[in-house]
C-alpha cells in the first residue's frame, strides 16, 4: 500500500479528480484545504516575496488542496492516469505535485481497499 499524495493548484478541476478517482476505483480520499510558501507569503504581504521572486517562483493567488489517498500498489498508474487526464500536465507551472510514501502499517482500511 501507497498513501498517494496530490497538492492540486488547480482547484476548479476537483470534484472531476474525484469522479475519476471513484470512476476508476479509488475508494476513497480526504481533501486538505492548503496553501503554499509563495502564497501564504504573497498573502500576509511579507517583503521577502518581492515581484521578481514571486514570478521565478511561480505564485498562485488562489489555495490549492491536498488530497490523500490510500492505493495499492497497482493502483499508482490508473491514479496518475485520471490526473493527467483531469488535471493535465504536472510538469506544467501550477498544476501540482503528485508523490506516494509507502504504508507500513494500517488499521481502518476497509479490505477491499
């Protein structure tokens, strides 16, 4: 087992990540209201964040969402799958950023999970 970790910056296309998600049998997932450095930083108006660091940096005006999942294994490709479809390119300037950390112990997990 995987916990899938998914920070979207494009937070218009969740609830379609969602169905895809559940479409393709992914049984479940918690959405995390987040924010990130840059934004919290252009947020509170902190000098550190000047316009030249926040255009390398890629700032976004808007929160994003972080979604956990509990997959197996041989789920991670079809997760990816519904992302790139839903959510488009990760590699593209505030999309998201996709990783998995391994489960080495679990309790609440439905079996068919």
């Amino acid at each position: 087992m995987k916990l899938m970790v998914l920070i979207l910056n494009r937070t218009e296309k969740l609830d379609s990540l969602l169905e895809g998600f559940s479409a393709a049998g992914i049984g479940g997932a918690t959405i995390i209201e987040s924010s990130g450095l840059a934004q919290t930083l252009n947020r509170i108006g902190s000098s550190i964040l000047t316009a030249a660091i926040k255009d390398i940096i890629g700032a976004a005006d808007d929160d994003n969402r972080t979604v956990l999942s509990v997959i197996k294994d041989d789920q991670l490709e079809t997760v990816r799958k519904v992302i790139y479809a839903t959510v488009g390119d990760l590699s593209l300037p505030n999309t998201g950023i996709l990783f998995t950390v391994p489960i080495d112990f679990a309790e609440g997990i439905p079996e068919g999970k």
